[in-house]
C-alpha cells in the first residue's frame, strides 16, 4: 500500500521565512543606525579636539608675542605685536565658544579674553599714533602676560589629557546645574589667575600676505621627465618602485609620487611640473636608534639640497628630535643670510637616509638681489637691545616682512633669564623689525 507523504505547512514555512528576513533587516539597519551614531559622535568629537588644539595654539601665540612685546625697545615693532596678539585672543574667544561648556562656569575667563583682546588694540592704536607706554599700561601687560601664562600652562595640562584617551563629548555631559565635565576642567583655570581690570576699544582686520612665485625656472616638463631628480637624489630608486599618484594645483603646480623602498618605508615626493624641480619630500618610516652624529647629519643635508640642485646653502639651524635631525639650509653670501631662501631637511639619524624635504620657500623667492649695505655699525645695533640681554653673537641676515618685504637686518642671538631669543635690528635705519623666541617643547625648540 502506498504511503501518502504529510504536506509541509506552507504558509507555516513562508511566514517563519518572513520572519527571518525582517529580523535579519531590522539587524541590519540596528547595526547601520548604530555606526552612524557613532560616525556622527567621533565627527562631533573631532570638531570639538579640533577647536581646542586650535585654542591652546591661540593661547601659545599669545604668550610668545606679548613676552616680546615685553621684551622690545621698538614702538613700532610693540604695535605690530600687539595687533597680532589682540587677533590671536580674538581666535582663541571663538575656539572656545565652540566648545560644549555652560558660560555660566567661566564668566571671568571669558571676560578676561574679550578685554585683554580689546586691550591689547588700544595699545598697538596708541603706538602707531606716536604715543608711548605709561608705567602702568606696562605694569597692566605684565599682569595680562602672568594670566595667560597660567592658561597656558592649564590648557597644556589638559592636551596631554587628550593623549591617554580623554574624550571631550564624553565629558561633556551635564553634571548638575549649568556645569559639565569641560567647564569644570577648564574652569579649573580661574582659581590662580589675577585678572587685571582694563578699558579697551573695538576690533581691527589685518592684511593678508600674498607672495608672488619667483624662484621657479625651466619649462614645463611631462610626469615621467619630472620623476629623474628623484633617481639622482636617490640613487637607489629605480622606475620600479616608483608609482606615479597624481597631479597638484595651487601656486606651484606639482606632480606627486610614491617609493617604495620596502621594509614598511615609503616616500611621498613632489617636483614642480615648471623645470622639474624637487619641491618636498614625507616619508613613512619607523625610527630607530641614533647611529651618526648631527654634524654628519648636516653634512649629509647640505649634500642632498647640492644633488637636488640647490647649490651655495650653509646650516643656519639645527636640532634633534627622537631618531630624526631637522636642518634648516640657507644662502649665505658675502657673510649675508638669506633666510626668505629657506630649504628644510629632515635626515634619519639611524641610516643617514633625507626622509623629509621642504623647499618651497626657496623657489618661491629666490632670485638675485641687490640687498644694499649696512649703513648703521654692528656696534650700533647692539645698543638697541635692552642691557638686561646678553647678545652671543651678531650677524647679517636679509629676512621676509609682510606685504611681500625683504629687510637687511642684524641678527643678534641673546639670553635672558635662561630664554634664547634673536633680535632683528634694520641694518640701515636702527628699527627693531622682529625677535624670535626659542621655545623648548617635548617635541624639540622652536623658533617663533
């Protein structure tokens, strides 16, 4: 007798076949809904880092040009910092308004930061206008500078926080009344600070720089004749490794390229379409340990610049920082330092390999020039320099100003009080027309 089969239920089977398909689509769209918070809050997180890196710059500019201001003999050159001290707080008000704080929780800072802004105009206006600085404007300066000072050394505190983990949105929800996380940590700040009270003025604009492309020469050359500098400053690079990437605009129209020297190390070079020329170098590189001196360093940069056809260049900085020597190279003739010719390296202090290169302030402004002569005496410019400092060493040195300038100066390296700076002393009027300071930072000194 034959057996009869029992029918399978159907629409049993396509409804459990629904089923399965609207969970795994409910899944699927749970798990897009949840990537999406999340993308959205990692976004909003790096807006809100970006706007407090942004603030700590703001405020590190801020103590550098008001201790020269303090520093300087020169009207004119306390009136062009002071307007660029004033910019910087006005940027720092606005970075730290796009932070998720409550105002509530940091009136006085952030009427410290208005004032000390419209302060610091008053000033500069006062001194283009011919007057001078009383005692206790001066006095007044002194006390703004400790403030920032003492932000500075908070905010700094707080971007190493950042470092081991410290999420800005995490801490940014409310604890109790109009406080968060941020505002409790940044309102920390309040507690040491004197703020001095001041009368100041309304804003002011700057003008913008814009400087022509002088240094570029030769014809426009096609990708593939572009690439041979990277052979001949690389003698190891062969067309093999190398991978054309792509095109650059701008001001300097370039080509970009990728060698790849295996063992994980790859550079990123760039050359100008017009003659070919090597404009920068990046590398992606591990460090290792310091096998050869920075005097071998800086001979082996100076060779490089020579290879790459920058010819006549001499150190005129140099420092280390981990594994690496960053180089600063120059034009130096008739004993004149042509600091807008400016070509950085940064050298491998393991294998003695450049794996950075910078040259675009070179063949942005170098041509021949008639720089003229000293006519005020070495002697003469060392006098402008306030006799709490203590000058090391003078030299001449022609460097760039805004509005596109060039200015045959005095540089005079000096201390004070343990702190390095270079003053700029116009070797044909006497005026004061910069001071760079040497920062000491983790990641090495700089000059600002």
């Amino acid at each position: 007798m034959e057996k009869v089969r029992a029918k399978k239920p159907v629409g049993l089977i396509v409804a459990v076949a629904i089923l399965g398909a609207l969970l795994i689509a409910v899944s699927v769209m749970y798990i897009i809904a949840q990537s999406q918070l999340s993308q959205a809050a990692l976004s909003l997180e790096n807006v809100y880092q970006k706007s407090f890196y942004n603030l700590v710059d703001d405020v590190n500019n801020t103590e550098n040009k008001l201790s020269k201001v303090l520093a300087s003999n020169s009207s004119s050159y306390s009136a062009k910092m002071l307007e660029e001290v004033s910019k910087n707080i006005n940027s720092a008000q606005e970075n730290l308004n796009n932070l998720p704080y409550s105002i509530n929780g940091l009136h006085e800072t952030l009427a410290f930061i208005n004032q000390a802004s419209g302060y610091c105009e008053t000033l500069s206006k006062k001194l283009r206008e011919g007057g001078a600085l009383t005692s206790a404007e001066k006095e007044t300066l002194n006390k703004v500078y400790d403030a920032i000072l003492t932000i500075k050394s908070s905010l700094n505190k707080m971007s190493k926080s950042m470092w081991d983990g410290y999420s800005i949105l995490d801490s940014s929800i409310r604890l109790d009344g109009d406080y968060n996380g941020l505002t409790n940590d940044i309102g920390k700040m309040q507690g040491d600070i004197e703020y001095p009270t001041m009368i100041y003025d309304g804003p002011f604009s700057d003008s913008q720089i814009n400087r022509e492309i002088k240094g570029l020469t030769g014809q426009k050359l096609s990708q593939e004749d572009a690439m041979k500098v990277i052979f001949d400053v690389y003698g190891n690079a062969t067309p093999e490794m190398t991978r054309f990437v792509g095109e650059g605009g701008g001001k300097i129209a370039t080509y970009t390229y990728e060698v790849s020297f295996g063992n994980n190390k790859k550079l990123y070079a760039q050359t100008t379409v017009v003659g070919g020329h090597l404009l920068n170098i990046s590398c992606s590189c591990d460090e290792a340990a310091k096998n050869i001196s920075l005097e071998k360093a800086e001979k082996i940069a100076v060779g490089f610049a020579e290879t790459a056809g920058v010819n006549n260049m001499s150190v005129v900085w140099s420092d280390v920082v981990g594994g690496n020597a960053y180089i600063n190279l120059a034009p130096v003739l008739d004993s004149v330092i042509y600091y807008p010719d400016l070509v950085k390296v940064k050298v491998d202090m393991a294998q003695g390999d450049v794996v950075g290169y910078e040259a675009t302030p070179y063949y942005t402004n170098h041509v021949s020039r008639n720089v003229g002569k000293a006519t005020i005496s070495k002697a003469e410019a060392e006098k402008k320099i306030n006799s709490s400092f203590k000058i090391e060493s003078t030299k001449l040195a022609l460097i760039p100003l805004e509005y596109s300038r060039e200015v045959l100066t005095y540089e005079l390296k000096c201390k004070n009080a343990g702190e390095t700076y270079y003053f700029y002393i116009n070797a044909q009027t006497g005026e004061e027309e910069n001071i760079l300071k040497v920062l000491k930072t983790d990641n090495g000194n700089l000059l600002m």
